[in-house]
C-alpha cells in the first residue's frame, strides 16, 4: 500500500480473472544413484559416477553435504539423485490416468538428458527443451506437445522456460531443482499459469538432500532481502517532498 500514492500496479488476478489458482508444494523425495550413468567426458570427474552407484543412502547423504566439494558439482549430481524417484512417480501417475500433461522443469543438462532418455526407454513421448535446442526448433516442439497424446511430458531448461512460451496444455508441472535466482523459478511456473489455462495450476518442487536445504535458504534470504530493500526505498520515497521529482534539487533516493 505504500507505493500506491506513485505507481499504478495491476496484478495478474486484476488482467486476468479467469485464471485459477496457482499451488507451489514441497514435495519429498528420496535419492537414487540408478541415473548416474552414461557420464558426459567433458564435465564428469572420473570414478565419481561410479563410486555413487555404489554408496548407501547415507553415504549419498554425507557426500551431499560434504563442504569439501565444489557445490556446483554437488548441485549437479543432486538433481541427477532426484531424478530417478521424479520419473518414477511420472510414470505411475501417467500409467494410471492421474496425469494428462506435465511439466517437468530443472538447471542441469545431464539430469535432463538422464529423465528424457528413461521416459522413452519407457515408452513415453517426451520433449526435451534446453539452452542447446535451436531456437527454430522450440515452438515446433512445443506445438506437437501440446496436442499430441502419445506426447506427454515437456522436459525444460528453467532458464529456457523463463521466457514468453505457452505451457498452459499442463496444469500439474514439476520443479526437479532450483534456479539460484527467485524470478527464474517464478516465471517458469508462470508458462503454464498465463491466457490460455483453464485449470488450477500445482507445481510439485522435489526436495529431500542436504543441497536442496541450502539452496532454499538462500532463496528464502534472497527473498527477504529484496522485500526488505523495496520497503526502504518505499518508505524513502514517502520522505521526498512533493514537487521534488524532476527538480533540480529533487532527486530519488538511491
């Protein structure tokens, strides 16, 4: 209510009325080394592949956790750990008419490539959308998605799906990770909460590793944060008198 004196803001609700709502759920999940192969040469360190197939859940734990490694490669081998328990349940709710369509988003190529490779090992159609997919290519894609029944799960880079494509054939979408940046994770949902949806929308974010525990946080501190800047500079502007704006001696506060 404080910027209301200076901005005119029209939500979502306001532009679009017909849309249904949108639930964001934690979802649980439990890791399983059963895709950690067919290892990418170039960025898999040698033995580490392995080595995880072999470990107990608790050793997969510890190693999730371990300060000692770079985080980067603990975030990829995190959402290859999740996986296996995401394309399971997929297929179970696939195979049992519980899903139509489904979005299935994440960061990391090879946990991507690992997911589209087993649904059609499955025999079940998916699409496959990342940074590498040619632009030319994508709305193909999407269109043969949208309409296709043999052609059920869209596969899709965060990053990618962050920008204006149409989702909204889905209703129920899965976060496999998330994005280091808050807005990223928003405005993938949002593909599928836009013009054109005609079902509430539930998004399931699979969570359940020390990596995931982390990554929240910050999350959930960055969100903190960037309410807690809009709010001062809300309450700075409050403090400007009127007729400042555009004066020589006014000028907003940085």
């Amino acid at each position: 209510g404080i910027l209301k004196e200076f901005s005119l803001r029209r939500l979502k609700k306001d532009v679009l009325p017909e849309l249904g709502p949108i639930e964001v759920q934690e979802w649980f999940v439990e890791p399983n080394a059963r895709f950690t192969f067919d290892p990418d040469p170039e960025n898999a360190r040698p033995g580490l592949y392995e080595r995880l197939a072999g470990m107990s859940d608790d050793e997969v734990m510890a190693f999730l956790s371990n300060p000692g490694e770079d985080f980067a490669t603990l975030r990829r081998y995190n959402a290859l750990l999740k996986a296996p328990a995401v394309f399971e349940t997929v297929k179970f709710e696939l195979e049992n008419g519980l899903l139509d369509k489904v979005v299935i988003y994440g960061h990391h190529k090879d946990a991507l490539e690992a997911l589209h490779r087993e649904f059609g090992r499955a025999g079940i159609g998916s699409i496959l959308i990342y940074g590498g997919t040619p632009m030319r290519e994508r709305d193909g894609m999407i269109e043969r998605w949208k309409v296709d029944k043999g052609l059920p799960v869209n596969i899709s880079s965060i990053t990618v799906a962050g920008t204006a494509l149409d989702y909204t054939a889905a209703h129920q979408g899965i976060m496999l990770e998330l994005d280091w940046v808050n807005s990223s994770n928003t405005q993938a949902m949002q593909r599928m909460h836009r013009h054109g949806q005609k079902t509430p929308v539930s998004i399931r974010v699979a969570i359940g590793t020390p990596v995931d525990e982390i990554v929240s946080t910050v999350l959930a501190r960055k969100a903190l944060g960037i309410h807690a800047i809009l709010d001062a500079r809300a309450e700075a502007l409050l403090e400007v008198p009127r007729g400042a704006f555009g004066e020589s001696t006014g000028a907003l506060p940085d």
